[in-house]
C-alpha cells in the first residue's frame, strides 16, 4: 500500500476512534502538535484525561492451512518508546482492521497491560527500534497474540463508560 493512502487510512481510524469518543459523551481532540499522542480524550465532569495511540491496517494476510481456514492475521508497529514510556496521564493503544470495506471492533489496551505483556514475552517481536505485534483473528471473532487470547480487549471501551449526566 502506498505511503499516501496509508496517511488516509490512519486519519479514518483516528476519526472512527473519536467519534465513538463522543458518542460515549467525552470530549475528543486531535493535538496541534502530534508527539505520539493521536487523540486526547477528556471527561468534562471530573477532567479526567486519557491519552491514545491509534494503529490501522488493512493488510491482512490470509492463513492457508486447512486448520487454520478462516483464520488471518494482521500486523502492527509500535515505537519501543511509546510502548515502554511511564506516562502521567493514562494511555491506550486502540488497534483497528479495516478488511472487506468494513471496520473490525478495535482492540484496545491500556500502556501497562500491553508493556507488561511484551516485557513477559507474551506479545510483540522487538527490533532496534520498534515492537511488531501480530494478531491472528479467528472466524468465531477470537484474538490471539503467540498463542494468547485477547479476545476481551475487542471492542473493550470500559476505560470509558458511558457519561450519563453533564456538567
């Protein structure tokens, strides 16, 4: 995929990500100055902050065995800095497919969940700079990572319950 369309591609992530942001009732925003943080989310009733990384593909390579029929599996990059830094403010990476002209629940973790994860061996292929994490989705909707199932972390937006009253 070229360089352009993948800039096109992410920025309809981004927006897909802030957009269920508002509909939850918080108050989402692009950062003038992009740092690492693609989205800051706010809750206007305490002032409580997240930040968000967000990371899209649509590459998504079909596995061909018999006993993996069904079955494909998608990459993500991350910077070893974004992934390893100790934030103030919470952050999250929220991943998302776009596969047959249609988005996939996105899979989110909290920083520490998915640090603790590569640091324990469970996810991630490290090189100099970079982490590579590789998810295999299944036809029964499961998502796994070298063998562990992150099928709880689709479409997780419990980080954010719904805001039901306003300042």
């Amino acid at each position: 995929m070229s360089k352009v369309r993948d800039l096109y591609l992410g920025r309809a992530a981004q927006l897909f990500v802030m957009s269920e942001f508002i509909v939850r009732g918080y108050n989402a925003a692009i950062p003038e100055v992009d740092i690492g943080d693609d989205i800051l989310v706010i809750r206007d009733l305490d002032d409580s902050l997240s930040k968000i990384q967000v990371k899209a593909t649509n590459t998504c390579k079909e596995l061909t065995s018999q006993k993996n029929k069904g079955v494909f599996r998608v990459q993500f990059n991350l910077k070893k800095t974004q992934l390893l830094r100790d934030p103030i403010a919470p952050f999250y990476f929220v991943f998302l497919i776009r596969r047959n002209d249609q988005w996939y629940d996105p899979i989110i973790f909290p920083q520490d969940i998915l640090s603790n994860d590569f640091i324990s061996g469970d996810i991630g292929t490290e090189t100099e700079h970079a982490v590579k994490i590789w998810f295999k989705v299944y036809p029964d909707g499961t998502i796994q990572c070298n063998d562990v199932d992150y099928t709880r972390q689709q479409g997780n937006w419990s980080y954010w319950p719904l805001v039901d009253s306003w300042p």
